[in-house]
C-alpha cells in the first residue's frame, strides 16, 4: 500500500474550519496528498463529516449531532465558528467528501466516528455508499476507527480496503486485535509513543501512521523513528520544512 508521509487532519483543522469541504481544498493547496476525516451519521443516516458527538464547538448550533436529520444539519455554518472568513461553509456530507478528493486527486482515510451506540450502523452505511462512489481503479480509502465494532463491520462491507487500526493508549493485547481486525496500518498518538514502541509495532509487519503532528521538528522526529506518515494540522508547515 502507498502510504503519504503527509495526510491533513480534518483537512487542514489549523487553517480552515475542520472537515469541511474548504479543509479539504486547503490542505491539497498545501500539498498534502491525503487527508484524513471523521465520518458520523446523521439522524436519518446520511454519513457526514464531523468530530465531536454535539455540534456545539463546530458549528453555530447545540446538543447531539445523532439529533438532527441531514436536512437539518444543511442548514448549519459550520465555518463561522472558526474565522468569519468562512461563514456559510456546510456541514459536509461524505459523499461529496468522497467526489472531491477524486476530482483532487486526494487519498483518503476514512475515520468512523460514530456517535454512541451507532458504530455498525455508522460503518455499513458509510463504507457501503462509500464502494459505490469510490472508483475501482483507485488506490482505496483507508478505513479507521477507534472503535473494534466498527473495524469489524468494516471487514465485511468493504473487505478489500485497508483497515487502520487505531489507538491512543495502546491496550495490553494491541497486537492481538490488530491481528483479529485484519489491519494493515496502525495509527497511533504521536505524543504517546517512542522509539521502541514505534519499533515494536513495525515488527509486526505494518506500517504506521502517527496523529496528530503539527510541529515540523516533532514530525521529523517521529519519522525518523520509522513512522511512515503523519497526520497534521498544518500541512503548510512540514512541506515549508521539507519534513
Ligand atoms: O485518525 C487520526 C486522528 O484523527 C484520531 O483522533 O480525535 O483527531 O479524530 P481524532
Ligand atoms: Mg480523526
């Protein structure tokens, strides 16, 4: 699998408001080759772009985004929030998500992110309308997930794509349930990790992408720690410094 050594968090979550479709741009204009988003339902089930499980720090409404129907999240500014500069900019559906990183020729890991208690729902459907958009001809998305339930159902609606396994603080038998979810990467917090950690999840064989590293002097640390790639921010910042 080719993997970037650069991929935009949530498009480019420290230029332009996170995971909208505008991150997205931004962070191709900086020269990322991937992005990574989080994916969640709405109330009726569309797959959408948004990381929190309320909409209250990323758009200018409140309570539970698993409340509001796709038509009512449309109605949303989910750019306000950032700078006034982007006001007006939609909460972002995936599957435009999807058209325009293939008319940008971006890669694209997909992060479930469900809201409590939807991880299968929220996995079936995403992956499912994400297979009928995704060309087949294209390297796939990569698909990741905190939660195993998700990854799981992962497996069976998309069993041909990538499979990221992904951790904050690694469990005991991490190399278990990396082994049991069939994953090909495994993402880690950069913050938490060292050298012999990084190591230690390389000789399983997998490659390993580190979030979310911002820093270019972190970065090239982590790289050189054999970190295939990471996830910033500010991709801006790492090409300017050649990370
Ligand atoms: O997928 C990497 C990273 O995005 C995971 O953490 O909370 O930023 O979605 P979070
Ligand atoms: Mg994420």
């Amino acid at each position: 699998m080719a993997l970037p050594r650069i991929i935009g968090h949530r498009g480019a979550a420290k230029h332009a408001p996170e995971n909208t479709l505008v991150s997205i741009r931004v962070a191709a204009a900086q020269g990322a080759s991937w992005v990574e988003v989080d994916v969640k339902l709405s109330a009726d089930g569309v797959p959408i772009l948004m990381h929190d499980d309320r909409l209250d720090r990323t758009t200018d409404a409140k309570g539970p985004v698993s409340a509001r129907s796709f038509e009512e999240l449309r109605k949303l500014d989910a750019g306000g929030w950032f700078h006034p500069a982007f006001k007006g900019e939609r909460v972002a559906a995936l599957s435009e998500t999807l058209e325009l990183c293939l008319e940008l020729g971006l890669g694209i890991n997909l992060e479930i992110k469900p809201c409590p208690g939807r991880a299968e729902e929220t996995a079936g459907i995403a992956l499912s309308m994400a297979l009928g958009i995704w060309p087949q001809d294209r390297p796939p998305p990569l698909v990741s997930s905190f939660d195993p339930l998700a990854l799981s159902m992962a497996r069976q609606v998309v069993p041909a794509w990538p499979i990221g396994y992904l951790v904050d603080r690694r469990p005991a038998d991490w190399a278990a349930q990396a082994d049991a979810l069939g994953a090909a990467t495994i993402h880690v917090n950069a913050r938490r990790e060292t050298a012999q950690t990084i190591a230690e999840y390389r000789a399983t064989g997998r490659p390993v992408l580190a979030y979310t590293v911002n820093n270019p002097a972190a970065a090239k640390e982590v790289l050189g720690w054999g970190v295939t790639g990471v996830f910033t921010d500010t991709p801006e910042a790492l090409v300017k410094a050649r990370v």
